[in-house]
C-alpha cells in the first residue's frame, strides 16, 4: 500500500514543466524515428524496403520484453532520489549517444551496414527503455489525484508535441545545412544536436521532479506474482490493446509523409510545412483536453476524436496531388483530435496502478507503466514494419519515379491504412471499464485504505 506524503498537493508549474521537459527530450528522438527512420534508412544509408521491414520487426520485438524487466527493476529500486527518478539521471548521456549512432552511416558493405543498423536499432532500444520506462512511471507517483495527472499529463504531451514540431520544422533543414549535398553527413549532424539537448532537458526534469507517493511498508513480491497481477487488470488490457492501435496509426501515417510528398506531390521540402501545420494543431488540442475532460470524461473524449479522425482520414484519400488546401484541411481535423488521444491514454494507465493496488493491495507502478510501453513498442513495431512491408509490396524503389502503383501504396500508407487504426482505437474504447464515476470511487476507497 502506498501513502501520499503531501494528500491534497497540487503541482506547481515549474514541476509540471519540469516533467514535460523528459518528453521533449524523448520525441526530439523518437519523432525522428517516426518521420525519417525509415526514409534515411532506404534512401541514405542504402536499405532495402523488405530488408528494413524484417529488420523493425526483428530489432523491436525482442525490446518489448525488455521493458517488462526494466518496470520491475524500477520498482524495486531504492534511492535518495527515488524510484524512477534516476534513471534519468544515469541514462540520459548513453541516451544522446546512441540516438546519433543510429543516424550513422558507416563506410561499410551492404552486409556490414546491415549487421551495424541491427546493433545500433537494438542498442538504442536498449537505451530507450531505460530512461523511458521510468520516466512514464514517473507521473504515477508525482500526484495520487487523477485530475492533477491528467493536468500533469497534458503538459507532458504539449511538450512531446512541441518536442516533435522541433524535428519536422527543422530536421531536412538542418540535414542540408550540415550535410551541403552529403545528406548522410547531414542526419549525422542533425542528431548530434538533438541528442545534446535531448540530455539537457532529461537532466532539468531530473531536477525538478518529486516522487510523493510512497510506500507505507516494503512490498515483497515476486516478478511472477506482479505479471499474474497485471494479466488480471482487465483495465490495462482494454488500455494496452488501444495504445498498440494507437502507436501503430501513428508510426504508419508519421513514416508516410516524407514519401507522399517527395514521391506523390511531387516537393519533398513542402513535407516539412506539413508536420509544422499539423503538430501545432496537436499541441493545442493536447493542451485544451484538460478543459473538456471535465465534462465528457475521458473515455467518451477519446471515442469522438478517434472516430471524427477515422472520417477525415479516409476521406484524404481521394486528394489529388495539386489539392494542397483540402489535404491540409483534413490533416487539420486529424491532428487536433489524434494530438490529445495519447495524453488520455496515459492518464488512465495511472488509474489502472489504482485499480491494480485496490484489487490486489499491492502496487507496481513500474510495471504498469514498462508493460504500457511495452504496448508502444508493439505499436511501433507493426506500425514500423507493416509500413517498410506495404512500400515494398507496392514496388517502391528508392529515388526514382514511382509507378503508379507504388504511389497507391504510399497513398494508402497516408490515408487508409492509418484509418483503420484509429477507427479500431475508437471502437476499443467502449470496452475500457473504468468510467469517471468509477474511477472517483475507487481513488476515495484507496485513500481510506492508505490512511489507516
């Protein structure tokens, strides 16, 4: 069981801020995997689409299980910093490192650059969950009160949102500038200077963070006892299987961009005005979800957005190359409702802890959160490779023009495809159990039980 140092603590901003900062640091990386992963892997660095595609799944599959271990050893990590705290301090520089080995390209053979992506992938897997894991479990012990971790939540996601808009407005740009015609050199670069910073900001949300809920005795369990636990939170299944959908719309639609513009429009230099557009309409609609849960809920929020989305996703389908005004409006509606939808996802995860030590009387934060993740990492995984699988399904080749059959397939990987995530996410929804009436109540019986 677990007790609230402070009960009624309200966050600060600077502390809300300050956690948002991990976030930034996060997406300043991961939104560089989402939007130019798998371009710079087969038009730089030289891969082929099905080898890239069996390479995703291979390097992201086995890291899934690996964020499982890193949730249990968060939670039984003992520090005067606290449980989930320093790893962000320990982590943060093997984080930077290896996000710019992984936008290396070596002067290898084609064999040797294929064993180095798939140890750099893995490797920077590797590094990803250590500090992400403990990072998202983070949130569930800053505050016990859901409105506070929806609120905390919101600027979480506001500053992922501007994390990522920094990497579309500036990733082809800075890619030119440092590369000057050698776009390997270019990615490098680019990577360099957001790992720099991406350290920093893991650094000030090391620094500016509190862990108040705490244990009021030791918890002594056992790693197989936590995992028949979490299988029986039906909560967090309901929640794991939407973040799979999720993650997989995301990665699906994130990686289709650069080749839509480039091979379908025609300019790939107009891609980047794209994201912008799109990522600032997601921050506000991530920031203005606090202010419209109070009277929807956030299940029934969540269902809106993803089935409104699903509409304007398909719908895009049928733009025409020159129809850059209908295109950008329908992204506009696609990207102010998909833009909250991770931030209600990971407020819930917090509740489903709740639910899990209400049932249980034990409490496994990092658990939760790490096999959370570990749901994201699917998502990207299916999302990733299903992408790199459909592009060479539909004949892509690298820097030529593409048949027409091959634009059908990008422009399925930018319409369809990511539609059929979002409506699944939507219809999911209905079966998550714990509604906000649901939610009030258990919180109120789990503070009684902490106050004993």
């Amino acid at each position: 069981m677990l007790t609230m140092t402070q009960e009624n603590h309200k966050l600060s901003v600077i502390e809300k801020v300050g956690y948002a900062f991990g976030d930034a640091a996060s997406n300043l990386i991961w939104m560089s995997f989402i939007y130019f992963q798998l371009i710079f892997y087969t038009d730089v660095f030289g891969l082929a689409a099905a080898a890239l595609a069996t390479m995703l799944a291979v390097t992201r599959i086995w890291d899934m299980f690996f964020d499982v271990f890193i949730g249990t050893i968060a939670d039984r990590t003992r520090t005067r910093w606290g449980k989930f705290r320093p790893y962000l301090l320990w982590m943060a520089v093997p984080f930077g490192i290896m996000s710019v080995a992984t936008f290396t390209t070596p002067s290898f053979g084609p064999t040797g650059k294929l064993v180095y992506a798939y140890v750099t992938l893995s490797l920077m897997m590797i590094v990803y969950s250590a500090i992400n894991v403990p990072y998202a479990a983070l949130m569930g012990v800053i505050s016990a009160d859901s409105q506070q971790r929806t609120s905390l939540s919101s600027w979480r996601f506001t500053f992922a949102f501007l994390g990522g808009l920094v990497v579309q407005f500036s990733t082809l740009r800075l890619v030119a500038y440092f590369g000057k015609g050698n776009r390997a050199l270019g990615y490098e670069m680019t990577l360099a200077v957001y790992a720099v910073a991406a350290v920093a900001l893991f650094l000030g949300a090391f620094a500016t963070t509190r862990e108040r809920v705490q244990p009021v005795v030791e918890q002594n369990t056992s790693r197989a006892r936590d995992l028949r636990d979490l299988l029986a939170n039906t909560p967090w299944l309901v929640l794991c299987a939407l973040g799979i959908l999720s993650v997989c719309f995301v990665c699906i639609r994130g990686a289709a961009i650069a080749y839509y513009f480039k091979y379908y429009v025609g300019t790939e230099a107009a891609a980047a005005t794209f994201m912008v557009v799109g990522s600032i309409m997601s921050v506000l609609g991530t920031f203005l979800i606090q202010y419209v849960t109070p009277f929807t809920g956030r299940k029934n929020a969540f269902i809106g957005c993803m089935l409104i989305a699903t509409v304007a996703l398909v719908l895009s389908y049928w733009v025409r190359p020159d129809q850059l005004v209908l295109l950008y409006a329908y992204n506009l509606v696609y990207c102010v409702l998909t833009g909250p939808t991770s931030a209600l996802l990971w407020a819930m995860f917090a509740d489903t802890a709740d639910y899990s030590e209400w049932k249980t009387g034990r409490r496994a934060t990092g658990l939760i959160y790490s096999a959370s993740g570990m749901s994201n990492k699917f998502g990207w995984v299916i999302g990733g490779s299903l992408a790199a699988s459909l592009l060479a399904f539909y004949g892509f080749k690298a820097n030529v023009v593409q048949t027409a059959e091959g634009q059908h397939g990008i422009r399925l990987l930018m319409t369809i495809a990511p539609a059929v995530g979002t409506l699944l996410a939507g219809v999911g929804m209905f079966f998550y159990p714990l509604n906000e009436n649901a939610t009030k109540t258990l919180q109120a019986e789990l503070a009684a039980i902490r106050a004993r």
